[in-house]
C-alpha cells in the first residue's frame, strides 16, 4: 500500500515532465545506444501510461560488479527483450529516496527489480541468491533473460510483435 502511494506521488511529481522523456544518467555505459533507458520520473510516467512493466536497476559508479553487470546489456538478446519494459536505470547514490522505496530486501548495487505498471515489485522475478534476491549473475546474460522471459506470464504480457513483412517485390 506505502509502495503503491510513494508511485503514485513520484507519478503527480512526473507530470509536469510527463512530455519530457529523459535519458538516465550513464546510460551510455549501460548500452544507452541500444536500450532505451529512462531516469525514473519519466520511466514511472511511461509505464503508466503504456501500462508496459518496468525493469529498474540500481548502480553506483564506484561499484566494481555493477561495471561487471552493465555488460550483459550489449547482448542482443537482452536489447531484444528490453523493447517489452520501461528500462530504468538509477545511481542509487544520487536517487536514495527512490533506492530506499526499492530496498525490499537491502540496498545493494547492483539491483535488479522487475515493477508492474502499478508499482508493485513482483516477487516472483528474482534471482537465485536467496540473500540478495534482486542481484543477478553479472557474468553472463542467461538469468536476467530467464527472468524477462518469465516476466511474460507474470505481468501477462501480450506476445511481442513479430516485425513487419518484407512487401517490396523482390
């Protein structure tokens, strides 16, 4: 309930940016070429209004396993699987009153949290470490794409599209 009224707070605070789709800091070291990352303000608009889920990860730019992590997001099959969620990425150091209402089980870095459009962190989204649930494997790309995969059934997500037909005679 708390998490649902922080959003909705963090959503009326959006709105008089709710035209203004911003980049997240880093992003660019974080594969921003290919995935689209929002800060959170407009990562929460968006996926309230395209009722899309959020993929948010925390990081901080000293943290050694988080430069690790980033990696896994240049591989194409994670770029592909990007395009189905609102990408947010948050330097939990700058944004710690939205990393203390993500810290469900710590606030650790890296961080990874799967968010439907109502601001629930769904609990069936999460990694092996039973300790940290919300830290994946940052050395290869398998669990976090298990778990966009997964999150097709959980958030009942429609099928992706296929891409359009080539209709030009050949």
């Amino acid at each position: 309930m708390i998490r649902s009224l922080v959003c909705v707070a963090l959503l009326l605070a959006a709105l008089p940016f709710a035209a203004l789709a911003r980049t997240a800091d880093h992003a660019r070291d974080w594969n921003g070429a290919e995935i689209n990352w929002r800060d959170a303000r407009s990562g929460i608009y968006e996926a309230s209004k395209t009722r899309r889920p959020v993929l948010l990860v925390f990081h901080a730019t000293w943290c050694s396993v988080c430069k690790q992590f980033r990696q896994i997001f240049k591989d194409p099959r994670i770029v592909e699987a990007s395009r189905d969620f609102v990408m947010i990425l948050a330097d939990a150091d700058k944004e710690k009153e939205l990393n203390s209402e993500f810290a469900t089980d710590g606030s650790y870095v890296p961080r990874t949290l799967f968010i439907d459009p109502d601001g629930n962190v769904s609990d069936k989204l999460v990694g092996s470490d039973r300790e940290y649930p919300h830290s994946l494997n940052v050395e290869k790309p398998d669990e976090l794409l298990g778990l966009m995969k997964k999150a097709r059934s959980v958030f009942d997500m429609a099928p992706a599209a296929a891409p359009p037909a080539n209709k030009e005679p050949i």
